[in-house]
C-alpha cells in the first residue's frame, strides 16, 4: 500500500532512516552526525574507490585492493575503514550468515580461483555476465567486512562491467531506479545458488537477452555457509584446488539462440592486467630490476602475434604505461585496436591465462 501512498511512503523512508541510523550509531565516525552525512560522504568515496579501482584492480582484485577501496570509500566515515572483520565479529544480512571471520581470507581465496575459472572458461558475453554475478553474489554473501559490503560490492561489479563488457553505466542506473529487483536477485543467489536473476541484470544492461525459460545456477556455493570443524585446519593449498574443481562445473545448459558475440574486450583485458602488474611493481624496483620490468612488458606484447601495425604501438604505450607515462585508458586503446585485428585467428599466444586475478 506504501508504493500508492505518497504519505505512507514518506512515513516508511523516515522510519527506515531512524532505524539505519540506530544501527549505525556504534559504527560511525566522532564527526558523522546524521544518516544524511554519513550517506553523502560514503557517495562521494565510491566515486573515488572505483576510479581506483579502474586504475590499479584487475578485473578480480586482490584481498587487499578491497581493503584499500573500502578505506577509501568509508576513511572518516566509520571506524573500522579498511578493516576485515576480526574474530568474535559476526554479521547477518538479509537473513544471511556472513562467512565466519576467521575464515574470510580462505573464503575470499576460494572465490578468486572460482571466479577466475569463470572468466577463463566464458564463452561468450552472456557467461562473462555470470561470472560477474557469481563474484558479486559470493563476495556480499562472505561479508568481509562489518559495514558496506553491498555499496563496495557494487563499486566492483562497475569496474568489472566497464573492464569486461563496456559501459557500467547502465547498470547502476538500473540498480538506482528498482534496488527490490537486484536484492531480489542477490537473495536468491545467496539462498540457492540460483545466478539467473543477477546475470539477467547485468546482462541486460549492456544489451544482452536470456531466454526466459533459462537457469542459470553457480557452479560453486555462493553462501558461506558452516563448515565442519575439521575443514577449518585444511591447508590453504586443498582448499583452493576444491574450489578449482567445483568452478568447472557448467554454468547452465546448452540453449539455442545463446549468444556467441566473440568480443575483443576479454583479451584486451588480459594484455592490460598484466601490464598493470608490472607498474605496480615499476615503482619500488631497482634500475636493474626496472629494466628486467621492461623487457616483460614488451615480452607480454610480443606474445600476443598478430600484425606490426598495431603490435608497435601497443610496444611503445605498454612500454610508456609501465614507466607511468602513458594512462591505461591509451593502453586500452592500442590493445583493443592490436586484439581486433587478431579476432579471426588466435589471439593470445603461449597459452596467457587471461591474468584476471593479477
């Protein structure tokens, strides 16, 4: 009756504002005085996180690339920024269990080699939207930290449309206009493994059609969800390579009319990521080891074939990019242009795994 009603809605807004706030009370920073505050502060640092993101996370980031956007996000807004939830720190979302703290890093290790999987396996644009989900939904559903998952978990699935498919905007605005539909999705993702919903929605953000009669179901668990006491001693080593084998499993059925778009965007990606890598190391070497650096970089282009035309100025802006003299939205470009030309025949060499968890 809420929706109908513009006084009851008002009423139901105000209520839920009182009652974030009461939640938020023991979280927030000394200097955050209301919901209103703490709302247009955390805003302003997704901006910022997910140009960060844009610039320094592959397209999975590591653990502590997450730390980082979340202190950037939340840095004098709560007070535990950047922080991982400790032992002892429990959170229910949703009527979800977050993943238990002292197993947060295995968890989120499991979902880098799941996800990574995913993306490596994808065969087209409508399997990288649920690999994209899948990451989404099990990243919320491990709820590494006490506050602000979902906001962070969102600013990272914009990153990875942008890196993989092309325009995020879309998406957000989707988000924005009908938030029931994606917590809709993001539940039934956490509560049964059930992916179709949140890849219908990035899916279609960016132009894609699921057929309506589809499921398309995780390959691995999304909730974290009890484990028995003995799993908790297994090494890191087993753990991972459970989560290797489950990541194989199909993503959904075989269908007619499933689309087969062969994009350049994906081995771009791979080229760029690796070369991000490398800059990140650029800084804090040796001149010895910078030229080691560089000599990888140009090896990194190298491998990839295809014609010196494009191939000698993705050399020079790979080059340029890992010295910190070029930006990587050149380095996109010269690598879009360099896998475009290759699209008909192989396009990365030597069997390159992509680099999406670099």
């Amino acid at each position: 009756m809420a929706e109908g009603n513009p006084f009851v809605a008002a009423f139901d807004k105000a209520a839920r504002d009182r009652a974030d706030w009461a939640n938020l009370q023991a979280k927030v920073a000394p200097g955050i005085k209301s919901i209103e505050e703490y709302r247009t502060k955390t805003l302003a640092g997704i901006a910022v996180a997910q140009k960060w993101l844009r610039l320094n996370s592959g397209v999975i980031p590591l653990l502590e690339q997450i730390e980082q956007a979340h202190q950037i996000i939340f840095e004098g807004v709560t007070i535990d920024a950047g922080r991982v939830r400790r032992v002892g720190e429990t959170v229910i979302f949703g009527g979800h269990l977050g993943a238990d703290a002292q197993r947060i890093q295995i968890e989120y290790a499991r979902l880098t080699v799941e996800a990574r999987q995913m993306f490596s396996h994808a065969a087209n644009d409508l399997e990288r939207c649920a690999a994209i989900a899948f990451y989404h939904a099990r990243f919320v559903g491990i709820h590494p930290f006490n506050d602000g998952n979902g906001r962070l978990g969102r600013a990272i699935m914009m990153d990875q449309v942008q890196k993989v498919l092309g325009n995020p905007e879309p998406l957000f605005q989707r988000i924005a206009e009908d938030k029931r539909e994606y917590i809709e999705a993001l539940n039934s993702a956490i509560r049964s493994n059930d992916l179709t919903g949140m890849t219908r929605l990035v899916a279609e953000s960016v132009g894609l059609r699921i057929e309506k009669d589809i499921r398309i179901e995780a390959p691995a668990i999304v909730a974290s969800r009890p484990r028995l006491a003995f799993e908790y001693i297994l090494p890191l080593e087993q753990e991972l390579a459970r989560a290797a084998r489950v990541a194989n499993r199909p993503l959904m059925a075989p269908v007619p009319e499933r689309p087969t778009t062969r994009s350049a965007t994906p081995a771009a990606v791979a080229i760029v990521e690796e070369l991000i890598a490398l800059r990140n190391e650029w800084a804090k070497a040796s001149r010895t080891d910078q030229e080691k650096i560089l000599g990888m970089a140009l090896g990194i282009v190298n491998d990839t074939g295809g014609s010196g035309t494009t191939k000698i100025p993705l050399r020079v802006a790979a080059r340029d990019f890992v010295e910190w003299k070029a930006t990587r939205d050149l380095l996109v470009k010269h690598a879009m242009d360099h896998v475009a030309g290759r699209l008909s025949g192989h396009i990365i060499a030597k069997g390159r795994d992509n680099g999406l968890c670099r």
